[in-house]
C-alpha cells in the first residue's frame, strides 16, 4: 500500500502544477492580445499558449497516475 500512496502523492503533485498554469496561460493569452502592436507580442502569445498545453498534459498525467495508485493490484 505504501508504494501505492507514493504513487498518489505524485498525481496530486502534478495536479498542483497545472492548477496555476490552468490560470496563467489565459492570462498570458489575453495580455498578448490586448497588445498586438508591441513587437514581443508573437512571443508572449506563444508562451501563452505553451503554458496552456502544459497545463493540459500535467492535468492528463496526474489524472492518470492517479487511476493507476487507484485502481492497479500491488504485485
């Protein structure tokens, strides 16, 4: 049970990495949009939208570490 609860621990720790990307990377989005004439704006835009992927690809792997602590038979 134990190596299942390290298991756990570590899905909640990637939750926790994609909660503040889940409101940063729209923050970011909307700051470049609000200024498109600024030449950083294609850069920003681009972090933006990194952070956002990010923030999707922790949420599916800590979701899906913790099925695994969840649901896989110790052996």
């Amino acid at each position: 049970m134990a190596t299942n609860k390290k298991i756990l621990v570590k899905g909640l720790t990637y939750l926790g990495w994609a909660l503040p990307m889940f409101f940063l990377g729209p923050v970011v989005i909307h700051s470049s949009f609000k200024n498109q004439g600024h030449p950083f704006f294609i850069p920003v835009l681009g972090l933006g939208i990194i952070t956002c992927i990010g923030a999707m690809i922790l949420m599916f792997l800590g979701l899906k570490t913790i099925m695994k602590s969840l649901f896989e038979n110790e052996k």
